[in-house]
C-alpha cells in the first residue's frame, strides 16, 4: 500500500512538473493598440492607408487634448479625445 502511495505521488509530481513547463514556456500574448493619440495638443489617428493624420484640432475649440489608456486582458489601448480645460 505505501509503495503504491508513493508511486502516485511521484506521477502526479512529474505531471505538475510537466504542466508547470509548459506554461513558462509559452510566448507572452500582449498587444498595444493606439486607436488615436495626442499629438501638439492635436488629437492623431490612422486612416483607412496607415497615415498617420489630425483627427481633430483641440487647440481651435479652445479644448486640451486627453490621453486615457484602457487595459484589458493581454491589450492596451490607447485612445485620445478633446475635453474642457
């Protein structure tokens, strides 16, 4: 019986072991997102070609630009807007 006990105890250790491999040795999935950005006090963003191009102009509105990143999960996501200083 106590050969038996400690038979499973060294299977199922190396079985812990082996997942506990497994799991360092995975690649880290993390992205970073910037959906707009400030820029100058501009708000910046991407058109439909990859250029980069002013979205909007806060200095004109008599507005700041505001930066706000959002973690969710393995992504971060940047984002900008106009707000009232």
């Amino acid at each position: 019986m106590k050969a038996l006990i400690a038979a499973l105890l060294l299977v199922s250790g190396s079985a812990m072991a082996q997942t506990s491999q497994v799991n360092q040795s995975r690649p880290d999935d993390f992205y970073v997102d910037f959906i707009s950005w400030c820029e100058e006090n501009n708000v910046m963003g991407y058109d439909n070609n990859n250029q980069v191009y002013v979205r909007a102009n806060c200095s004109t509105q008599g507005q700041t630009c505001y930066q706000a990143v959002t973690h969710r999960h393995a992504r971060t996501i940047y984002t900008a807007t106009c707000v009232n200083k």
